[in-house]
C-alpha cells in the first residue's frame, strides 16, 4: 500500500475518534445540565413524591389549605343558602331576628375578617360562670367535645343596647308559641317597681356572654356593646330551660334580687283537670 493512503486512512480513524469522544463528552454534558436544571426549578419543590418515597418521611414539606368556615356574617345578606340554613336554624328553635346565626358549639364562624371557633369562646366563658367545659381526647388525638349544644349568636350594631337584645330573644320565645309581648312590657310599673319582663331581662345578664371577637376574650362590662367588634352569645339550652317554666300569665309573680331568680309555679291547665 502506498505510504500516503495509509497516512490518510490513519487520519480519518483518529478524526473518527476524536468525534465519538466529543460526542460522548456532549452527551454526558447535557444530561448533567437538565440534572442540574431540575434541582434548581422552583416546580421541582411542588412534585408529589415518587413512588419510592415513603409518605411519612420527615424530609418531605407538606403543606395544608385552610378552608374558610362556610358560616360568614357577611354572607347573610340577600337569598343566599347561608341565610337559608340560618333561617332554617332558628325556625326550628322559634327564633326571629332577634339572632343573626346559630351555630353549634362545634362549628366555626365568620364576622369580617375575623374567624370566630365557638370551643374558643366556651373555654374562656364557663369558667367565669363557674362551669366546665368537658372534651375528651379521640384515638386519633383529636379534641372532641362532650357534648354539642346550640348556641343563638346575635352580632353587635350601632345603637345596640343589651337590654334591647334580650327582650328580642324574649319576645321571639314567646311570639312562636303564639303570645304576643307588648313594646313596653319591660318597663316599670306606676308604682315604681319592676315589671316581671322587666326582672327576667336583668337576669339574662347573668346568663349571657358578650364576647370581644377582635381581642379574642370575653367583655368584662356588658354594657358596653361595640358595632362589629363584639358578639352576644346565648347558650339556647339555657334560654329555654328557663323561660318555658314561666307561664306568661304569671309573669309578673317573678321575684329577682340580683342573683337569683324565682318563678311561679306554672298554673295546672284546667283542660286536663276536667
């Protein structure tokens, strides 16, 4: 063979050469690269993880959705499905306007921007009343309630007075079961002395809990009520173990002395007598 042809084939092998290491060098270069740009992809950090990474691993940051309570005070304005539920609620308790919502001691509540747990309120209240909040501890580790009760919640406006609250929820009480209370029944009578509607509205105070929903603490003077900031909250188990023992008839038989409060035993019905 001749001296140049050999000299040329040697070239072309050692050109063959250096191009399949480049190509391999290219190759390994851009595999490191997209490597490399999936570590530092901001997307890389919202991948669920692959099969072979265990659910539990603590490496792994998780995170949650808080779910907004589906009871919103600004949400009860016009026919919505809220004001409906709400309607509903105290429909089946013989409440009127008198309550703006009624929510079970387990549910969460909305007033403006501020979220409002009803378990919360009932820690910081009972104990001022001298009572217990029982809840129990689940398998789970979860905090359950003893016991789920309903309360009536009536939020505060401009120119609200307790006073003014309390005889709402009485005259709603007693408008469902089909007596109607006049507007000046709370007043006292020519003697001076107070009226029996009158006595039962001061002791609804003792019942009561006025609640500042942006301090998150229960109001020390009830009488000072604050448009949107506070909320006056009303165990109806309570309301109602007390006024359905008052016969209206009877109601100005009542006798209160600031702290405890008397009811008439309630007339035999003569219906039944006979």
């Amino acid at each position: 063979m001749p001296r140049s042809l050999e000299k040329n084939r040697t070239k072309r092998f050692k050109s063959l050469i250096a191009a399949g290491v480049a190509l391999v060098g290219l190759f390994f270069w851009v595999r490191d690269r997209q490597q490399m740009e999936k570590i530092e992809s901001p997307m890389a950090t919202q991948a669920s993880p692959g099969p072979f990474e265990p659910a539990n691993d603590p490496l792994v940051v998780r995170g949650t959705i808080e779910q907004l309570p589906e009871i919103d005070f600004s949400r009860l304005d016009g026919e919505t499905e809220l004001t409906r539920l709400m309607n509903l609620r105290k429909h089946e308790l013989g409440m009127g306007k008198s309550l703006d919502m009624i929510v079970g001691s387990d549910e969460v509540f909305k007033v403006g921007r501020t979220i409002v747990r009803m378990d919360e309120i009932l820690k910081k209240s009972l104990p001022a009343k001298r009572r217990i909040f029982e809840e129990t501890i689940a398998a789970s580790g979860a905090v359950v309630p003893g016991s789920t009760a309903e309360y009536g919640i009536h939020v505060v406006r401009k120119g609200d007075n307790i006073w003014n609250i309390h005889f709402g929820i009485i005259q709603d009480y007693y408008k469902a079961r089909g007596v109607s209370i006049p507007g000046r029944a709370d007043e006292p009578r020519k003697e001076g002395f107070s009226s029996g509607i009158g006595k039962l509205l001061k002791f609804s105070e003792t019942i009561v809990t006025i609640y500042n929903i942006l301090e998150k603490d229960v109001a020390k003077d009830i009488n000072l009520l604050e448009p949107l900031s506070k909320i006056v909250v009303y165990n109806m188990n309570e309301v109602f173990s007390l006024l359905q023992e008052i016969d209206y008839d009877n109601v100005d038989r009542i006798q209160f002395d600031g702290e405890t409060i008397w009811i008439p035993a309630q007339q035999p019905d003569k219906k039944a007598m006979n």
